[in-house]
C-alpha cells in the first residue's frame, strides 16, 4: 500500500488541494480530503504538489536520444524517468517490412521479460504515407501499390500490440480501406491517424467516415494540392479542423518550431480541451541543424539532410511548452497529456485518477518539473 499524501490533485475537471491518494496491487483504491492512511502504508509526501495521472506518450521513436527499438530497455527507462508511465514505440516509413519485424520483434522480446513496464503497444508512421512529405525520403520501401501480401506479415507481427496505424489517405480508399480492414482484424482495438500526407479535405473525410480518428502530429509533414496558386486548398489541416471526432497531436517545442504558438492556441480553441494530445515525436537521428540560429533549438532533432525529424522533448518538456504557449490549465494539460491519450488509444484502465484505475502517477510543479513517479502503485523516481 503507497499512501500519497499532501497532494494537490489534478482531477479531469478540476483541483483538490491537500488530497491523499491510496494505491494497492497497482491501481488506485482511494482518494481525495479525508482520506485515512492505514499505519502501514509507504509514505510518499507531495508537498503540496500537483498530483496528476501518469504521463501517455503515444507517439514517440526515442527517449533519452535512444531509439526504442535500439534498446527498449533504456529508453523506456528514460520516458518513464521523464514522466511517460505509458508509451507507444513509433516505427516510422522508412524501414522495409523486415525490419519492421525485427525492431517489434526486439520491443515484444523486452516486454514479454518484464522490463518494459510502461511499453503499450506501437505507433506506426506507415507504412502508407506519402514519401513527400517526411524526413528520410531517400527510401521509400512502401512507394507504389498497396500489396496485401507485403503488408500483411508486419500486421501479424505486430497483433494486439499495434495500437495506431498513420497513413495517408491519397493513397486511395480502394487501396487502404482493405488494410484498414486487415489491421482491425490482427488487433480490434486499433485506431488510425492521418499523417505525411497531401489529402485533400474530401479524401480524409472519406477515411474519417471509415473509422480514422488521430492526427498525427497535426500541421506537420502535410501539404495541399493547390488548384490556382493565389489560392488555398482544403487539404488534411482543415479536415482534422472541421471534424469535431478527430483528436489533433500537438508536437510542442520550447520555440514554437513544429507549432507555431498561434496556431496552438488555434487548434486549442477549435479542437477543445478534450481533443487535444501532446506527443514528444521524439527522435534520435544524428543530423545537424542547418539553421543559422540552431543553437536555440537543443529540444529538436535533425535528419541526415539538416532537416526537421522529429524532437528532443520529454512528456514532461511538452507539458510546460502547451501550458506557456496556450495558457492553459494544469488540469487541461494533464488531459492532453495523459486523459485524452489514454481516451483516443482505447486504454481504458488508466489516464485519470479514479478508483480502479492504474495507479500510474506524476507528481510536479506548476511548470512540469518532475519530483515523483509512480507507476503501477510504487515509486519509480
Ligand atoms: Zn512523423
């Protein structure tokens, strides 16, 4: 039994200042004012601190500058240091079917030994995206026909554990839908994003109608068709805008780089508070920066061309950047960061601090800096 006591409690609507939260064989059995502490219970002070769910980063390649699927080990390791007390490994369109496998075979093997206990499931950026529109694009081992035969095994390997798809719907309903279809059999409870893609606003319509809800990492990596050049296109931006259902990633960075801060308080306006969902994108690849003013940006990540891949973020770095670019709440980025996640991804059992649910916590200040991690009832840091 961990009796967490001084809290400030983040609930989902609002604050609960000097709360206890008691948790047992991993999951929350109670909390709030008055609440006894058994004798025997281990003791973790907050202080007077914030006391909100445990931080779910869906979509993430690295952390700690290591790849996931380099050493799941470490980098996990590092993610929940930082906050992550779930993540989703994110293979990206670069890599042929075969090293799909191997890298979700090297993940599977780490989890099936217990040393991976805030892994998931997996993100997956593609294998159907638009080779125009992302880091790497030399290799393009998915480009041309959408093959059952080709994709199927990768779906297989993957199983239950594939917990979102991200593709690109101007690759055709004729094509994707028929993967979408094979995806939902290897695991029921997937969800598809749209991403890396030049849709128009009618294309990802057609995929939202089918079932597709997540927009992977919302305003980066997607362009428009344009039909006069003086004028502007619907395209994958304003489709994830108009539809209400659809849940917009935010990559937020200390300078705005991936999102303006204009358009984050945009998208925050539009979308709500219950659409939103911080992502670190984080990525490890070794390029340099090209950018003359590089030295402001140490939180991104660079492919071998100088070109923007992904970022250097913790959830806990993505936080304080959406609560000072936006102004929101603590208890709205905890939504964004752990509740909504949780919510999009069909994680039932966590994101929200209520009896019954994974005792996976944080505990912080008001600008995200970490002093306690608990995961699954006992302190990680
Ligand atoms: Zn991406």
């Amino acid at each position: 039994m961990l009796a967490i006591i001084h809290a400030e409690l983040v609930l989902p609507d609002r604050l609960v200042p000097d709360a206890t939260v008691l948790c047992d064989n991993g999951v929350i059995v109670d909390y709030g004012k008055d609440v006894a502490v058994p004798k025997d219970a281990e003791i973790l002070d907050a202080e007077g601190l914030y006391v909100g769910p445990g931080l779910i980063d869906i979509h993430c390649h690295s952390a700690g500058n290591i790849s996931y699927f380099d050493d799941p080990v470490t980098s996990c390791r590092s993610a929940l240091e930082h906050g992550a007390t779930t993540v989703f490994p994110t293979l990206y369109f670069n890599l042929t079917g075969e090293e799909m496998i191997r890298d979700i075979d090297v993940v599977l093997k780490a989890n099936e030994k217990g040393l991976i206990p805030n892994f998931g499931g997996f993100y997956t950026e593609g294998p159907y995206m638009n080779e125009n529109h992302g880091a790497d694009r030399h290799t393009a081992p998915w480009a041309g026909e959408v093959l059952r035969e080709k994709y199927l095994p990768v779906l297989e390997k993957a199983g239950e554990w594939a917990r979102v798809w991200a593709l690109a719907p101007e690759k055709g309903a004729d094509a994707l839908f028929p993967f979408m279809e094979d995806a939902r059999r290897c695991s029921p409870k997937v969800c598809f994003a749209v991403g890396h893609s030049e849709a128009e606003a009618w294309q990802v319509d057609e995929f939202i109608e089918n079932g597709l809800t997540i927009a992977t990492h919302h305003t980066d990596a997607v362009g428009y068709l344009s039909k006069y050049p003086e004028c502007r296109t619907s395209g994958v931006v304003e489709a994830v805008q108009r539809n209400d259902e659809v849940y917009a990633e935010l990559i937020c960075d200390e300078h705005g780089v991936h999102v303006d801060p204009y358009v984050i308080r945009l998208t925050r306006k539009i979308k709500g508070k219950d659409k939103l969902i911080l992502i670190t994108d984080a990525a490890c690849f070794a390029g340099a920066c090209i950018r003359e003013d590089r030295k402001k940006y140490r939180d991104l990540s660079f492919d071998f061309n100088g070109e923007l891949a992904g970022s250097k973020l913790t959830m806990a770095d993505a936080c304080r950047n959406f609560l000072i670019h936006s102004g929101a709440s603590v208890v709205e980025t905890f939504l964004a960061a752990s509740t909504n996640p949780a919510k999009a991804t069909h994680l039932t059992d966590r994101g929200i601090i209520r009896k019954g649910k994974k005792a996976d916590l944080v505990v912080c200040d008001d600008m995200f800096r970490l002093s306690a991690v608990v995961l699954n009832g006992k302190v990680v840091k």
